[in-house]
C-alpha cells in the first residue's frame, strides 16, 4: 500500500485545518510571551539596544539552525519526530521566562523558544505543502496562518488579562503554559490521524545540494531579505510604546492582538488571491511594510494603533505567500532544504536589521525609520526580478 499518496482534497483540507489548530495554540503561548517580552526585558533593566539585540539574536538562531533542520529532516525523513521535539523545546521556554531574573536569563530562553520553532519549521511546512499540492499552496498557508493568527490574537489578551488583574509579568508567562500544554497534546493527535503526512520521498542520491533551487528561488530569497531587514521587531515597538507612554502597558498586548487580527484576514485574502495571480499580489503587501515604521515610531496614539494593524497586515501577507511561493519553485523532496536556506536568509537579514534598529533607537528614532522604510521599497528591485524570471518563456 502506497501510503506516500493519500491525500486528497477532502483529507488535504482536514489536515491544514488540524495543524492549524496545532498552530493557533501554539501561537496563543508564543505571541503572548512575544506580545509582552521587551517590556519584560525593561523591567530587568535592558535598553532599547539589548531589546533589539536579543529580539535579533532570538530570530537569528530561529532561522540559521532551519539550514541544519531542513537538512536533517530530508536526510532522516522523520518528518513527525522533528516536528514533536521542536514543539517541545519551543512550549517549555514560554513558562520558563517566569523564572528569569537577569535580562540575560530572559534571553536564553527568548533564544530556546526560537530555537524550537527553528526546528520543527521545514518539517511541518513541507508537510503542508503536501496537503496544498490538492487544494492550492495560497488556501492552504493562507488557512493556516489564519487560524495561527486566531492563537496570536487571543495569546496577547490572555497576557493583558494576566496583567491587569495581577499586575506581574512573570505570572502571564505561567498562565501561557496551559495553552503551551495543550500545542502537545495536539500535534500527537494529529500525528496519529495523519502520519501519512510525513512520508515523502527523498531526493536522488547523486543529487547535489541546491540543484532543485532556480534562480527565481535566489531572488525571491533576496526580497525576502530585504523585507526582513526592514521589518521592526514588535519588541522594540512595544519597548517603545513602554517607554514614550503612547500606548499604556496592559494596552500593548492588545494591540499586538489587533496586528495578529489583521495578520489572520490578511493570510486568507491574499492566501486566496496568490493562488489565481501568482506572486505579484506580494507588491501591496510589501508597499504597507513601507508605512510600518514612520507609523508605529513617529506616530501619537491613533496612528501607533493604525501602524500596528499595517505591521500585523503586512506579517500575514508575508506568511502566507512566502511559504507558498517556496512550495510553487521547489519541487516536494528538496522543500525541506528549501525552508532552511530561505528563512536561514531571512533570519539573518532579521537579525541585522533588530539589532541596527535597536541601535538606532537609541541615537536617533528618524534615522531608524529612514532605514526601514528604505530597506522595504529596495525590496521591490529583487521582487520584480524575481516576476520576470518567472515567466514562461515565449
């Protein structure tokens, strides 16, 4: 019985459905410590540089350890087992951050909580990638990423909730562990439905590494990097709201969860619209990542606020379509190798950009806001390479 085959429609849907259920409290944990996190390290006596620094590290590790991830996990093929422990490292870290007392301890476990996702990443995107092959790559991260985006939204109130009544960070963190639990309890259950999932063939043996990879791949890892560099990390614009008082510290999470609303519906629209035109719909995406920074960093309250929604916007936008554009350019055994070295380029470019931006911040905030918004429209140079390598010749 050929096992490597049973996917459908029917079954396809049913299982981005169930990982992303998997997803949404996964999210739930993660984005409400992530929601809560810079104003956490100011308490502990960071400055706006070590905000950005230690967000920038964390997304480092996060997407260079994809490279060895999504090489391993196409070596081994043990797809499901990856996926599990990457879950596990990365659930634990979120109620360990209650026992942090430096800004440096926090970090370490900001850095493991990356860590995990950076493991279980290409596994579980290349799984869903077999499930989008029979009902469109764009329906099926677009889905996904709403029903993360459900998690990330609902995370950030329960923190606010935590903070408003207790007033202590360390108490949001151990009440994001019951949702940490439950991320566990249900990747095992969706392992047990559908292991078919993991099971797909590997490469040649005489094939060498980056043969499946096209030119379009390299470029559209280009743009990518480029939007990552401009993009700021949410804990240095929650350390901001912090520490100007635009926004009050129990409203910072919600705001956060205002961006992951609109990172949801942004995923499922653009999701949609990416698989009937192809990725040019990543243009209006990217030109909202533009107005990003002078919004959330120049801006009073209603403009913080209508900033925060475009940076939520513009993270769905990128979500959805990113993962699916790989799964269009690679064919499905090097996928898992693809993921690595593509968020391994986009964490780096991440990781450049937090830390600039967190110097930046310090010296001068105008100067951190040219940065961004100049490094999301130099984006534009790559993307439109990257749509004419993709079309077919005449």
């Amino acid at each position: 019985m050929n096992i490597a085959t049973t996917f459908d429609k029917r079954t396809g849907l049913a299982f981005i459905i169930a990982f992303g259920i998997v997803s949404l409290w996964a999210d739930m944990a993660y984005e409400g410590m992530r929601s809560i996190s810079g104003p956490f390290l100011g308490t502990l006596g960071a400055s706006g540089t070590i905000v950005g620094v230690v967000a920038g590290v964390g997304e480092l590790f996060g997407y260079l350890l994809r490279l060895g991830s999504g090489r391993l996990v196409e070596k081994t093929g043990a797809y499901w087992l990856i996926a599990l422990l990457g879950y596990t490292i990365q659930m634990a870290a979120v109620p360990a951050l209650a026992i942090a007392g430096t800004w440096w301890a926090a970090a370490i476990f900001i850095v493991i909580e990356r860590s995990g996702k950076a493991l279980r990443n290409p596994a579980a995107n290349t799984m869903m990638s077999r499930a989008g092959e029979h009902i469109g790559q764009g329906w099926a991260f677009g889905l996904h990423e709403a029903l993360d985006q459900t998690g990330a939204l609902s995370g950030p109130l329960i923190a606010s909730l935590v903070l408003a009544i207790h007033h202590d960070y360390r108490a949001a963190f151990l009440w994001l562990g019951v949702p940490a639990l439950l991320t566990i309890l249900s990747v095992l259950t969706v392992r047990a439905r559908f292991p078919y999932a993991g099971h797909i063939t590997r490469a040649p043996e005489h094939e060498t590494m980056g043969a499946d990879l096209s030119r379009a791949f390299w470029l559209y890892a280009a743009t990518a990097a480029l939007i990552a560099f401009g993009f700021a990390d949410y804990s240095l614009i929650a350390f901001h709201y912090a520490q100007t008082h635009v926004v009050s510290k129990p409203a910072i999470p919600i705001f956060y969860a205002a961006a992951m609303g609109a990172s949801g519906a942004g995923s499922l629209l653009f999701g949609r619209w990416f698989d009937h035109r192809g990725l040019g719909v990543l243009l209006p995406g990217l030109l909202i990542g533009v107005v990003v920074a002078p919004l959330v960093f120049l801006g009073g309250f209603t403009l913080a606020l209508i900033g925060t929604l475009a940076w939520g916007l513009s993270l769905g936008v990128h979500d959805a379509i990113m993962n699916a554009a790989v799964a269009k350019m690679v064919p499905q055994h090097a996928r898992a190798r693809a993921y690595g070295i593509f968020t391994a380029i986009f964490g780096i470019a991440w990781f450049a950009g937090s830390a600039i931006m967190g110097v930046l911040y310090d010296v001068s905030i105008v100067g951190l806001v040219i940065v961004a918004s100049a490094a999301e429209l130099l984006a534009l140079v790559p993307l439109t390479m990257t749509l004419t390598a993709l079309k077919p010749r005449t």
